[in-house]
C-alpha cells in the first residue's frame, strides 16, 4: 500500500526534492549560477521523467481529498514540461540580480508544485490551499527583476489583486458550503446539480471560479496580465503564460463539471465573459507597442477560446479545451523562447526591435513567424487544429453565434500578429547590429518546437485520444 501511494505521489515527490536540493543550494553566502542552473536544470528533467512514469497511476489520498486519475497526471506532466522549457532558457539570467538566482529556481518549482497539488486535490479547501502556494511562490518571483522599480510596481499589483481574487474565491466557496453542506467536490456533485438553481449556489460557484478566471486572466480579471507580463523578468513572464494557465483550465474544467451542465445562469455568464474576453484581448492588443504586453493581451483572447470549450460543459468541449491548453503550451513559449533570446540583457522587447530579426538571427524569426502563426490559428499549425477543436465542440452544442464571434475575432488577431511578423521580416534594422550569437541546444530547441507545432496540427489524433480519455475521469 505504501509503495502505491508513493507512486502515485510520483511527480509531487520530485518536485518536493526538488525544492528541498534548491534550498540546500541557497544557504552558501557564495553562489554559482551554473552550478545551480545545472541542478535545477537535471532535476526538472527528473520531474518530467516522474510524471511521465506515474501517468498511468490512479487513486485516492489525504482522505479521499486528493485524487489521482488520468486527467490529474495528463496536467502535471503539461507543467513538469511547461517547467523543464521554462528552465532551459535559463541558462542566463540577466534580467534577475545574480544574487536571487537560487531563489529564482526554488520559487519556481514550488509553484509547480503547488500547481500539481492543486490538480489533484478534490475538496474546496485543499484546493484552496494549494492555490495559495502556488500564487506566493509567483508573487515572490514577479519582484526579482533588475532594474528599474516596474517589477516592484508589478509584483505589489500582482499581489494585491490576486489576494483580492482568493477573498472572493472564499466567499464562493462559503456559499457552496453553505448550499450542499460538503466541502468534498464528489459530494457537491451530487448535491450541487439540484441546488444550482437556486441563486446562492449558482453565485457560489461562479464566485469560486473568480479565483481561476484570475489566474487564466479572463475578463474582467485580466487587470493584471500587461503590468506583470511587462513588468516580471522575461523567464518568469514566459512560466506565467505557459504553465499557470494549464492549471488553471485543468480547474474550471474540474469545477464547472459540478453542475453537469444543468445551470444556464452559469452558461450565460461564461459566456458573457468568453466573448468580452476575446474581443477585449484582440482589440487592446492591437494598439500595443511593447511585445510582451501585446502577448498579455493576446492570452486574455485566448483564455476567451478556451472558455468556449468549458461552457459546453460536454466531454467533446472538455477535451477540447484540455487539447488546447496543451497546443497554447507549445506555441506561446515558443513565442517567449524568442523573446528571452532576442532581450539577452533581460530588457523589454519593442515589437520595433525585432526590425531585421531575420537576417541578425534567422532561426528565431522563424520561429517566432511560427509561433504567431499557430497563435492566429493558421493552418497545418496546433493552433489551427485547437481552435478548430473547440468551435467544433461549440456548433455541436448548438452555439453557431459563439462560433462566429470566435472566427471574427481570429481574423482580427492576424492584424497584430502580421504586424510583429513584419517588423521581424520587412522592416530595416538599425546600423551596427551585430547578428545574434544561438547555442546549439537553443538552435534544437527551436527545431523541436517548430516541429512539434506542425506535428501537432497535421497529427493530433494521439494527443486528442488522451485529452478524451482524461476528461472521461471527471464525469
């Protein structure tokens, strides 16, 4: 019995070694970052090695607080990877003071770690707990960039509105207590589909789904995402967008299944926000100047695309959205993976400085082109095959007019994405730059995302075959 729950406590179990090695390396007065980036960099691998091997484990822990099933594995392997990429571009820190190095790596396995406990836990307040070590580890690496007082200006933003986020995510939860007398999500899904019609519970469900509408930064709680998306160092910018987002949508995709589809108040209201998301993401994205802000924008649009999936609240709308998540992993990082190479002093990045992108470093051009292209949704791209996933999900459940706004709004993010290909392209360089220096393992790197990007729209059929089967384990 012992050696059963270790293996399903696998991937946290790394992640909690993990984090006990990192600490032990942050107590010398002295440090050395390759020394420490070597560690960090073998043991997230180990991490991805551990959730891969403990994919197939299932059952329950904690007093049947803690599941482990094939829909909680698929996500924690998502982030030990989303972790292990994160890492990997690491290897110069310029944009944190060398000083928090250590801290930089610990802080970031403790969020993944959170993250995977908050996956699997299936009772209010453990999620919530779980949520909370999750969302201190990122207040704490938002405010470790160098230089000027943005990162600090960000962190407290950071901080106050996503303290503001779990007080009202508590008070949903309270409500829900209130309404079926369980903290146990197995009970509330019991109980809760012959409560959700009456005001409170169907207020204290979308109250505690604040709390993850915040971390996907859907409307209207996307205040956040430009300040900290521009404000936080690029590496810690690039796990924001790539791996607490995974989380976040393994959530609402847990929580909103509690209802079995049967609260049109709730529907109606995904909706609302699913539509104002996107189209407040595209339309404010395409006035924006700075790169990463631009990127902040786009994810609120792309959180709207992967609301679409949720609010069906069908098996084929869940697995759509679980297909994306993992789609968005790959081509958002690939994305930032350009933008920490391009920034090598840790810097902002201008969509204007990427004018001549293509003849300084013609690897990363085309791998950012990539990147924008499956973000826009352009075929044989992962993007392509996601969106078309989740509007499929969409017109079966009979929203023809959710599908139309989602393809609109497509063809309003080709605006801004053409325009950051552009400058990359098209655009004069300015005299004197030199062409940039790429290591081998960022030119495979690179190689392999571009690839995966196409492999995964041309062939989705293995990972869509997962994402089905995963969902089937919440039902």
């Amino acid at each position: 019995m012992m050696a059963e729950q270790l293996y399903m406590f696998l991937p946290e179990s790394c992640y909690l070694l993990m984090a006990a090695a990192l600490f032990a390396l942050s107590l010398p007065r002295r440090q050395s970052h390759r020394r420490i980036y070597a560690w960090a960099l073998a043991l997230s691998l180990l991490g991805v090695a551990g959730a891969a091997a403990a994919l197939a484990a299932r059952g329950e822990m904690f007093f049947t607080a803690y599941r482990v099933d094939l829909f909680s594995q698929v996500f924690k392997l998502l982030l030990a990877v989303a972790t292990f990429l994160v890492i990997t571009i690491c290897g110069d820190l310029a944009g944190v003071e060398e000083r928090y190095h250590p801290e930089f790596f610990l802080f970031l396995t403790t969020c993944t770690l959170g993250m995977m406990l908050l996956i699997s836990a299936v009772e209010l307040m453990t999620i919530y707990l779980s949520l909370e070590l999750s969302s201190f580890s990122l207040y704490l690496l938002v405010p470790l960039r160098r230089g000027d007082n943005i990162d600090v200006e960000a962190g407290v933003k950071y901080l106050f509105i996503g303290v503001t986020a779990s007080c009202v995510m508590l008070f949903g939860m309270s409500y829900i207590f209130g309404a079926v007398h369980s903290t146990y999500l197995s009970e509330i899904m019991d109980k809760l589909p012959l409560w959700i019609h009456q005001p409170a519970a169907a207020v204290g469900l979308l109250l505690t789904l604040s709390g993850f509408f915040f971390k996907l930064a859907v409307f209207p709680f996307h205040f956040w995402a430009p300040d900290v998306y521009q404000g936080a160092a690029n590496q810690v910018t690039a796990y924001i967008a790539t791996a607490s987002k995974a989380a976040a949508v393994a959530l609402l995709i847990r929580l909103t299944s509690l209802t079995a589809g049967t609260s049109l108040y709730l529907i109606d209201v995904l909706m609302v926000l699913c539509v104002a998301s996107m189209f407040l993401g595209n339309l404010v994205a395409m006035v924006q100047s700075d790169l990463k802000r631009m990127l902040a924008y786009s994810s609120v649009a792309h959180a709207g695309y992967v609301m679409m999936g949720v609010l069906t609240m069908t098996r084929l709308g869940y697995a759509a959205s679980v297909f994306y998540a993992m789609a968005y992993l790959v081509m958002n990082f690939a994305a930032f993976m350009v933008v920490v190479k391009v920034a090598g002093e840790g810097q902002d990045l201008k969509i204007a400085d990427l004018a001549g992108l293509h003849r300084r470093a013609p690897l990363m051009a085309l791998t950012l082109m990539m990147a924008l292209f499956s973000l826009a949704g352009i075929p044989p791209t992962v993007g392509f095959t996601g969106k078309f996933m989740v509007f499929t999900a969409a017109m079966e459940d009979g929203r023809f007019w959710l599908v139309l706004v989602g393809m609109i709004n497509a063809t309003i993010s080709l605006y801004y994405y053409l325009m950051v290909i552009k400058a990359a392209y098209l655009a004069e360089p300015a005299d004197g730059q030199e062409p940039l220096a790429i290591s081998a393992s960022t030119r495979a790197l690179s190689y392999a995302l571009i690839a995966g990007m196409v492999y995964l729209g041309v062939f989705p059929q293995h990972f869509l075959g997962l994402a089905e089967n995963a969902v089937k384990n919440i039902f």
